[in-house]
C-alpha cells in the first residue's frame, strides 16, 4: 500500500493544527459545567421517573392484559415507551395506554426511527411550533395524532 506523499501529510497535519487553534474555550464546556448539566440530568430524569403517571412493568402488564415479558418486547420495538432506571427494569407512562396514543406510538418511534424511552418521551413533552406550541401527546390526545407523525417525520 502506497503512504500518503509528504505534502499532504504535512497539510492535514497544518489543517488540524489551524482548526484546533480557531477553536477557543468557549466553544467547549468545562469539565466542572458538564458535572453540573450531567448531575441536573440525572436528577430531572430521577424527577420524572417518580411522577405519579408512572407505572412499573408488571402493573402494564396486569393494565394490558398480558405479560412482563410482552410489556419488555412493546419496549424493545418502540410499541410502548419504557425509561431505563438505575435499578434493573423500566417505569412506563400509564397514559400510553390510552386511545388514541397506543394506536400512535408505533407510527411515532418509527417516524422518528428511535425505539428509546428517553427519546419518544422528550419528543411527546416537548412543545412544538408545528402544533402552535402545544405538545406532540396534547396534539395526539386531542387526535392529531397524524399531523404529529408528519411532524416527527420531519424532523420538525
């Protein structure tokens, strides 16, 4: 295999230089900022996971009808929301459940092409100017459900 001719060694070289000079300490967050946004994090996360909409598996599973193991394949393909925790297992919004927002989820974790908790939860609770500031699941419990696939869909 043939090695790169000097000069453009020397050139990436010189380029990667003259980029990491262009860049000043406040294009970067500290290292003691990024414990703090972290820590507020983790704690808003905590917060939200102990909110009173929230249900463990097994009580989806006996609300549904079915099985831990079934609620844990919903969470895997994107069919049911479930937010990691510390501690082994999920917490799951109870109003998932509820038409019309179980007949969208499916169509939402697949518009937005994610399958993660997290993800879909930020997404439904936060505010979108394409719903003239109204959250994705207000719009969804309102049956808009199909303007905020498009939405997602989007990337809006």
């Amino acid at each position: 295999m043939k090695s790169p001719s000097p000069s453009i060694a020397t050139n990436s070289r010189a380029n990667a230089r003259s980029r990491s000079k262009a860049l000043s300490s406040d294009d970067f967050t500290s290292p003691s900022e990024s414990r703090a946004l972290l820590a507020g994090s983790l704690l808003a996360r905590q917060k939200r996971l102990e909110a009173g909409d929230m249900i463990s598996t097994d009580e989806a599973a006996e609300m549904t009808g079915t099985t831990r193991v079934t609620v844990n394949s919903w969470i895997a393909k994107g069919r049911a929301i479930g937010l990691t925790q510390a501690k082994r297992g999920y917490r799951m919004p109870r109003w998932q459940f509820d038409s019309p927002m179980w007949d969208v989820l499916p169509k939402l974790s697949n518009a937005l092409g994610t399958e993660e908790g997290w993800a879909l939860l930020a997404f439904l609770e936060t505010p979108l100017g394409g719903l003239d500031g109204t959250t994705p699941r207000e719009a969804i419990e309102r049956g808009a459900g199909a303007r905020v696939v498009e939405l997602a869909a989007r990337g809006s």
